[in-house]
C-alpha cells in the first residue's frame, strides 16, 4: 500500500548538487562566468544557494537573533500567491521570517 501525500515540498539542499546540477555542462566554455553574472539563471542559482546555507545553519540563525534558548520548529509557507522559505515558530509565540 502506497501512502499518498498531497501538497508536500521537496528540496534539495546540498549545495555541491546544486551547483553540479546548474552549471557542470557549462563549466568548460570560455568566459563562461563573464557572460552569465547577472542572468536570470544565475541570480536563480544564487538565491536558492542562499537559502541553502540558511537552512543548513539553523541553529546558528538562532544564536545570532539571540533566540537559541526558545524552543521553536521551523518551517516553509506558501500560498498560490507568495512563498516565504525560513519561518521560525517560537514557543513564546513569535515567529521570525
């Protein structure tokens, strides 16, 4: 029996995979680099990059907003109109985004 899961999100996040997976057909052109700064393609790649290092290093967000000490659980939000990657849900209540 298969379990079905509707509306579930999955992401990878290592970023070597990220990388290989954006840019190694591509690596061997001259000026490569040069000619991409800039593109779509590469402030796509730049930004998700981003938020990969974020959720790699959750716990050290936390001990920079001064909240380590709090319980929370963090998650991911989206409607068909926006999405907000790095939600922390606080015990105390707040959430930071």
């Amino acid at each position: 029996m298969h379990k079905k899961t509707k509306n579930t999100l999955y992401q990878l996040i290592d970023p070597f995979c990220l990388f290989y997976n954006n840019f190694s057909p591509s690596l061997n052109e001259d000026g490569y680099w040069i000619q991409n700064y800039g593109t779509p393609k590469f402030y796509n790649w730049s930004g998700y990059a981003f938020e990969v290092v974020c959720l790699n290093h959750i716990e050290q967000i936390k001990v920079a907003l001064g909240i380590s000490g709090i319980q929370s659980q963090t998650y991911t939000w989206q409607n068909p109109n926006a999405q907000i990657d790095l939600l922390i849900d606080r015990a105390d209540k707040v959430i930071n985004g």
